[in-house]
C-alpha cells in the first residue's frame, strides 16, 4: 500500500514484451501492420483525393494517386455558405461546452457515487447506465419540441446539452471509477487535515482523477465532434451548423451528383483536430482508460 | 496538556459488535501502544479517537471535554496512517503546509514551521521531491512530519511501522522513541507487533475480539498477565502452556499434576482433586540443567541464534515445549533433554483462562 498505484497498468503495457523469439515476433509485427493498413486505408485515399482537382476527383476508373497538385476542394470547403471559419467555431464551441457540461456534472457526481454513503445506490447507477440502452434518435423529436420552446433550437448551448445527455451516463461511470481508485487513507488524511468534502474534491481527488477527467473530455470531444443527427435537427439556420452537417451539404452537387473532392477535404480538416487532441492526451487517456478498467 | 479519555466505547457495523465497552486513559505525555492480533478493533479504537468513525455509544473525552461530536480536524489531533497516505501529487514541503494551510495560517508562519520540522527528521533536502521518488523510511519521516507540522495534543500512529523492512523498522522504532521524548507528546499507536509494544511504550493496552484484555505497563504485562492471552501474546518466543490438574497439596502451595505424569508445586491456592489448570511457562524460564520440576523430552528442532539456543521439543502428554537457552548448546534435533522449569516464574491459568496465582509470583528481575 506504500505506493499508490494510479499510474500501474500503463507501466505494466510499455514494458510488456511480446515473445522473444523473431518469428513470433516478425508474425505479430505483421498482423499489426495489417491492420493499421485496413483502418488507415480511407484516411489515406481521402486525404490524396482531397488535393486532387476536381475533374480527376471524379473520373471514372478512379486513379488512386493524384496526378496533379490542387487546393481547388479546400477552398471550395472553405467557401461553402457561412464558410468554414463558421463551422468549425460551432463544432469547437459545442464541443468544448459539452466538455464542460459533463465534467461539472460527471465530476460530483462520480466523487458522490464513489465515497458517499447514498441509499439505493447501486440502483440508481445501473438506473443511470441504462439510459444508454435507449436510442437518442427516440428522443429528439420530443426534444426537439421542448427545445424550441425554451429557445435553446440554434443554439450552441442548446446542441451541447443534447451531446453531454447522450455522454453524461458514459462520463459518470469512468468518474466514479477513477475516484474510487483513489485510496480511502488519502480522504482521511485530508479530513484530519482540516477539509471540507469539497476541499477534498478540489484539492486531492480531482488532480489524483486527472487521467479519468481527461478520459471524459476525449470522449465528450469525439463524441460532439462527430455527432450528426442531433446537430442537424437542432440547428436549422446554415450559421448554426457543426462540421458534420457541413460535410453533408458540401457533397451536394448539381442534379444530385456527389462532389467527392470537397467532401474527402472536409474529411480531412475535421479529422485533423480528433487527432491532434487525441496525441495530445494519449498518456492520461491510455492510464485513465486502464486506472478505471482495473481498479 | 493532552488528557484522553475513552469511556464505555462501544462500536458496532450493523449486526456485528467490534468494540464492547472500552474503557481506557490516557495521560498526558503517556505513550501508549494498542496491541492485539489483526481484527481485534485497535485501528477502529483508534478512528474512534481521529473522529474519522462514530462510536455507537460511550464517549471519548479529550482534556474533560466531551468530542464525541466534534470533526475530526476540531480535534487537536494528528494521525499516521499505515500507507503514510501523501499526497501523491504535492511535493514533499506542500504535503507539510496542506495542514496549516487549511487553518489559514500566515504564510511566513507555515514556511517557518516547515523548514523546522524538516531540519527535525533530516528531511530538508527533500522538501521539493514528490512522495514516489522517495524511499520507504524518507516517507514514513515525511507522514510523522506532516502530523507534527500542527503541533496536535495527541499523536495517533496506525502501524506506522509495518510497510518497512526489519532492520529500517529497528531504526525508525528508535528515532519514534526518541521523537517522542523531544516532542513531550501524547502518543497513541496501534501494532500487532508485541516487540513494537514493549519496547515503545509506556503502558501497554491488550485488545482481543473487541475488548480490553489487560492494561499495564510492559513489565507488568510480561511479568502479570492477567489471563492466558495475554500471556500468549506478549513475550517472544511465546510462553509454553502445559495442560495439568490439581493433586491435592496443603494452603497456599497446591500441587499440581501435568498431563504425562509430572509433579509441580506452585504457591496457589488448593482446589479440588482433578480440576484442570494451564501452567504457562515462558521459554526463557526452562532450562536443561539444575531446576526442581524435571520433564524428559525429545528435542525436534534446533535453532542456534548465537547468544542463546531455541529448541523445541516434545514430552509425553505435553506435545510441543519451547526453550530458549541461554548461549551456545551442544544439542541436535533427536536428542532427549531433561527439561527444567523454574518454579519461581510459573503462571498458572484455569479452565476459563483467567490468571490463578495473582500477586503470588515473584517478580523477575
């Protein structure tokens, strides 16, 4: 118990070896490769077809490399109704406020689960995780209709309730693990200390469930980032819209005919910042991930 | 002045009882050692105390004030946890101020009382290092360290001992002693460590299932146990319990028959023909030579320390006797021994435990 062990299971995954012997080590090597291709394959193919132009986008065979350098797709992204700028601050400020909506919420919540004597406690937490059973798309329509009325339809604030619903039962369960992780002699030495409970969730859990905080940011980002459906229902006005109903709109061409360049460069933009906040994060995330997985 | 007082405690988790009326003081300056085998509700005794558990009914009474309901950082108290319990997360000198800070203690203030107490367990190159890069016994300092930084009446240490090696544990149970006579504190520790008891405190309080066993000095408890289980437990190696009966005798010196046929006299009171009595005899007070009360045994194991002998061994109705014996001895595993006790520094038990040859025992020297 002298160490407390938050940060064991990555440890443990960056020292692991796999076989020592070549062969076994050469198959598995290529298995992984295999299937890094597999997933990385569209990414690849959307990322060459985004700077092609646009008759080469379009011919038919395809040409898997471009043949010819062209920024004709990005600009036409760019430029498509509001312009980018427009919808990328919509889907960065409903994403950022989904965060934040479901740490605030996921957070006490977590640490209420964890370390507090409530009744039914048990109950109300599978109570909660079921909710994840039901199918949002069941929902929105009577959303939709409260929403409209509370003004809360083209709204950023609006979408991003809708997101931290659809992610706050995920958030609360990776919480409440990652504060449970934390031992128990922590708290008490924090009370004979002099802390409020709040005081211990402020100042000795919440930097100790950093990993779990950041593991539910990563999510609500992702999650906010990529959702469609809702985005498109609540957000009627083309100034209100996210990426994902851009992309949708941009593929529109004439007589119904798909512009597959502009489409494969909206890919591209919004997967870029998934990525990049991903990397930025995938110490936390990997030893929350696990530090909730684990115990 | 730190006076505590616990008084008719009694604890119990839903239907199971895990204190029963614990009555116990504590002086002022006193250090005292809780000790009793794992479960038997000292580390809950001593929550109690923190304020970090309610007892179910009783009070404790800290300086004739009843605290019975007061928080635990309202107490004046400071507790050592068995994992020391640092902040993984703050550097060494912020888990000594975290105490302080919470108080609203000025700041120069803290800095001042931090630096002190570093200087005090050689710690001050390590102020600005976190808890994981520091060895076990520079982390049970700091843990000691954070409790003083608050200067509390009352010290209370959950087996502060028992996450380090031996000899560490030697040295640190050394500079304990020796921080509690520079401190003048009052101390309350909890151990299952008898060693750990004797050599630290002043009085010694033997639990067992919840209840006070014996309450003493460490010389009394060793020299006066009050029933068997104390007797059992404090001393090492643990004291010899022969199984026997009464055989008559004359006022004031019974005689005694033990199981396999040999004859002891003890200054007890008779009782009648037959009724069964424990002799407890400690392994120190057997010798192989000289003594009155002769029992033939065979030795089965052997365990040579240097300055003295441990054999165990076997007699006819007594299936298991320890000896230490002083120095070097030419004995091997298989030999037969005559096994001496000293009658003088024999304890004798009845059937329900319970000490029969109260204040009739010479005391050892």
């Amino acid at each position: 118990m002298s160490d407390i062990p938050l940060e064991r299971g990555a440890v443990s995954v960056s020292t692991r070896r796999v076989g020592t012997r070549l062969p076994a080590r050469v198959i598995v090597a290529l298995i992984c490769w295999l299937v890094i291709a597999i997933m990385a394959w569209p990414l690849v193919m959307s990322f060459l077809a985004s700077f092609k132009p646009e008759a080469e986008v379009t011919a038919v065979p395809p040409d898997y490399l471009p043949h010819s350098f062209s920024l004709q797709s990005y600009l036409k992204v760019y430029g498509y109704q509001a312009g980018l700028p427009t919808y990328l601050f919509n889907s960065f400020m409903v994403a950022f406020l989904t965060i934040v909506f479901c740490l605030a919420l996921a957070v006490p919540a977590g640490y209420g689960l964890a370390r507090f004597h409530v009744p039914f406690k048990e109950v109300l937490f599978l109570v909660l995780l079921a909710s994840m059973m039901i199918p949002y798309q069941a929902l929105l329509t009577p959303l939709f209709l409260m929403f409209t009325k509370l003004g809360l339809t083209n709204n950023h604030v609006g979408l991003a309730i809708i997101h931290t619903i659809l992610q706050l039962p995920f958030s609360v369960y990776v919480m409440r693990n990652a504060f449970e992780g934390i031992p128990r002699e922590l708290e008490e030495a924090a009370i004979v200390d002099g802390c409020s409970p709040l005081q211990i969730l402020g100042r000795i859990f919440m930097p100790l469930a950093m990993p779990g905080m950041v593991t539910v940011s990563l999510f609500a980002f992702i999650m906010s980032w990529n959702e469609f459906l809702a985005a498109l229902i609540f957000m009627s006005k083309e100034t209100a819209f996210t990426l994902p109903v851009l992309l949708t709109g941009v593929i529109d061409s004439f007589y119904g005919s798909v512009s597959w360049g502009p489409l494969q460069a909206g890919v591209v933009v919004s997967v870029i910042p998934c990525i990049a906040i991903y990397f930025l994060l995938q110490r936390y995330y990997v030893s929350g991930f696990l530090s909730g997985a684990v115990k | 002045m730190s006076h505590l007082e616990l008084k008719n405690v009694s604890k119990s988790f839903g239907p199971v009882g895990v204190l029963h009326h614990v009555d116990i003081e504590v002086k002022d300056r006193e250090f005292v050692v809780f000790v009793g085998p794992s479960g038997c509700g000292k580390s809950t005794l001593l929550r109690i105390i923190a304020g970090l558990e309610k007892a179910t009914s009783g009070d404790v009474v800290l300086d004739g004030e009843v605290v019975n309901h007061l928080a635990a950082a309202d107490r004046g108290l400071a507790m050592v946890f068995q994992s020391y319990a640092l902040y993984p997360h703050m550097s060494v000198r912020q888990n000594l101020s975290f105490g302080l800070e919470n108080t609203k203690t000025p700041r120069d203030k803290i800095e001042a009382r931090v630096a002190e107490i570093a200087r005090m367990l050689r710690i001050e190159e390590l102020l600005e290092r976190k808890p994981r890069q520091l060895s076990g016994g520079q982390r049970q300092r700091v843990a000691i360290g954070r409790a003083m930084v608050r200067r509390p009446g009352v010290f209370l240490l959950d087996e502060p001992l028992s996450n380090l090696d031996a000899e560490l544990r030697v040295t640190m149970r050394a500079e304990l002693a020796a921080l509690h006579k520079r401190l003048d504190a009052t101390m309350i520790y909890v151990t299952h460590d008898q060693t750990e008891a004797m050599t630290l405190a002043d009085r010694i309080v033997v639990l067992r299932d919840g209840r006070v066993e014996q309450i003493g000095t460490p010389l009394e408890l060793y020299n006066r146990p009050a029933n068997r289980f104390v007797a059992g437990f404090i001393g090492a190696p643990h004291m010899n319990f022969l199984e026997g009966r009464f055989a008559g005798g004359e006022a004031g010196a019974a005689r005694i028959e033990l199981d396999g046929g040999h004859m002891l006299s003890l200054r007890i009171p008779v009782r009648p023909e037959g009724e069964p009595i424990t002799i407890g005899v400690r392994p120190h007070h057997i010798e192989t030579q000289g003594g009155q009360a002769r029992i033939p045994a065979t030795v089965t194991l052997v365990e040579a320390l240097g300055p003295e002998t441990v054999i165990h061994a076997e007699a006819e109705g007594q299936p298991r006797i320890v000896a230490a014996l002083a120095g070097q001895r030419a004995i091997t595993s298989g030999d037969t021994v005559s096994l001496a006790l000293d009658e003088r520094f024999l304890h004798a038990f009845d059937a329900d435990g319970r000490r029969v040859t109260e204040g009739e025992v010479a005391e050892e020297m």
